[in-house]
C-alpha cells in the first residue's frame, strides 16, 4: 500500500491547513497599534494588499479572529487582544537576538504607545521627546490623547501618564510628582476689571469652564462650588481651548502652573485644592520591557526635573 504521505503535516493539523508564521505577528501588532491597514502598511514599508493577505494568513493559521472591521478601521476582538501580550512577546525576543548580534550597543528598539493628558503632552512631554529620540533612534513612539477612558488591560496603551490612580487592571503604578493648579487671567484681562475693589470676591468677573463631560475635573468642580450656579462665560473640552480663551482675554479659568506661566498670564488665586498627583501606570507585562523601561525612565527624569515648575 502506497504511503499518504499528504494526509497529516508534521505538527499533527492536516494537510494543507496553513502553518503558522511567526513573521506575521508584526503585522498584528502592526494593525492593532495603527488601527487602520494603511498605517500599519507605511509602518511595515508594505502594500496594502500584502499586510491584509499575511493578516488573513495569521487568523486562519490561529483560527481566530484578531480584529472586527469597520468604517472606522481594525479593533481588536477579545481573543485578539488577549493574544497581544503573547505577540508582543515574541516581538521583543526578536529584539532580543538581533540585540545579541549587534553588541550591546543601541539595545533598546521597538514601538510604545503612551496615553497622557494633551496638556502634559502639549506642553511637557512632546518638547522634551528630542533628548529621547537621540538616545534610543530605533524607538519609536505613539502618544494617544484622546478624551476617552485608556484602558491598559484591554492594551490601548503600553502605558499611561495620567492624574487618576488606576484602581483595577494588571498594571504598575508609580507616583512621579503632583500637577499644581491656580486661577489664572491675561494682564489685559484684569486691566478692564470694572470695579477694583470687589475684584477678591470674584463675582463681578468671567470664567472659562469645562462642558458637562468633564464635571468629574478638579478644576470644574472648583468652578461649580465658586461660580455657585452663575454660569461660566464659555465652556470647552480642551486645556488648550481653555489657554486660548484666557490669552485672549475672555475670562479666568483654573490652570496648570506650568503651562500658564510659560505663557505669561497672571495668576489671581494660588491654592485652590484642585492639585492632582501624576501616576505612571504601566502594563505589568511589560514592566521588564527594555523599550518600556527606556521611556518610564525617561518620564521620571523629565518630571523631577520639571517638579519645581509643575507644582511650585
């Protein structure tokens, strides 16, 4: 009897059931981090067509889903996104050799996606990210501030810089400093005040608040026990819109310090309570990352360094 020697392939799947190449995991990680099939091909140097066939090649080498397809983009399913530290994984072994082979010099490589608060990186974290670049050139970096809620777990982000401890989730939380807050007006502002001597008590004078969304805010909060059901002069969703409302004399709004002062605005009242303490959340599973070891450290650095200006 002749021998079927097609009828089972090494691994114990059937013949011509597609084998499982390792290769493929970039592009996984590729479309969960880029979101789309474009990005992922310009970050892979891969045609489109390529990046959806080796994606397809993937999933049904695993035999599941990795991604729902929508008009907006890829998202994760759940079975892909608890296959993301197992990919990720894999990535950094192959960092890991080709660190082997090249020596022990320019040892850290790869992609990190880091959440923040647009005012923090704005204003602190993106000016400073040249130092960073210089010494690792084969890092590269996604900062992801959206007004959504990042959520580590579900791998969002790699890490996140942010002013609300995280309270559940595989991650690790270090305290890195505290954010101060004043009330703060442009010089102009405060020359067109109409009656000198009631300008402590505030109530003759406009404010710039946050839109119902972000009532949970510090600063709104401060506003709505202040302000006592009078209404601000204009509300917004963004620090940066609320910066560009008091340069141009609108109102006062509660401010970052470090932010308002770089800008030259005057502050009105110093110590309101609305200080927040700044938390570095990262993903356990990659705590003893050398790419996320190298922008943790590099966060620390910056904010001892900016601790004077950020809560003076």
């Amino acid at each position: 009897m002749a021998e079927n020697r097609n009828q089972f392939s090494d691994n114990g799947k059937p013949a011509g059931s597609p084998h499982l190449n390792w290769d493929d995991t970039r592009i996984f990680l590729a479309v969960a981090r880029e979101g789309t099939l474009s990005s992922a091909s310009k970050v892979l140097k891969l045609g489109i067509a390529t990046t959806s066939r080796r994606l397809e090649r993937l999933e049904s080498a695993l035999g599941v889903r990795l991604f729902t397809r929508d008009q907006l983009g890829y998202k994760l399913t759940d079975e892909g996104a608890a296959l993301m530290p197992q990919a990720e994984a894999l990535e950094l072994a192959g960092y890991a050799l080709s660190d082997a082979a090249r020596g022990p010099n320019d040892s850290v490589m790869g992609h990190v996606r880091l959440a923040t608060a647009q005012g923090l990186a704005d204003h602190l974290i993106i000016p400073a990210l040249p130092r960073l670049i210089e010494a690792h050139p084969n890092l590269t970096l996604e900062i992801v501030t959206s007004v959504s809620t990042v959520n580590l777990h579900r791998r969002d982000a790699d890490m996140a810089l942010r002013m609300v401890r995280p309270e559940r989730g595989h991650v690790s939380i270090r305290r890195l400093g505290e954010l101060g807050f004043g009330l703060y007006a442009s010089q102009s502002y405060l020359e067109r005040r109409s009656d000198p001597e009631r300008r402590s008590s505030l109530e003759q004078d406009d404010f710039i608040g946050w839109s119902e969304t972000q009532q949970h805010l510090p600063a709104a909060q401060w506003l709505e026990r202040t302000l006592r059901g009078k209404p601000c002069r204009i509300t917004t969703t963004s620090m940066s819109a609320q910066l560009s409302a008091v340069q141009s004399g609108i109102g006062m709004a509660v401010l970052p310090h470090f932010i308002a002062q770089a800008k030259d605005l005057v502050c009105v009242q110093r110590d309101l309570g609305c200080d927040q303490p700044i938390w570095l959340a990262i993903h356990a599973d990659l705590a003893h990352s050398r790419r996320i070891r190298a922008v943790a450290d590099f966060l620390s650095q910056l904010l001892t360094e900016k601790r004077e200006c950020l809560a003076p």
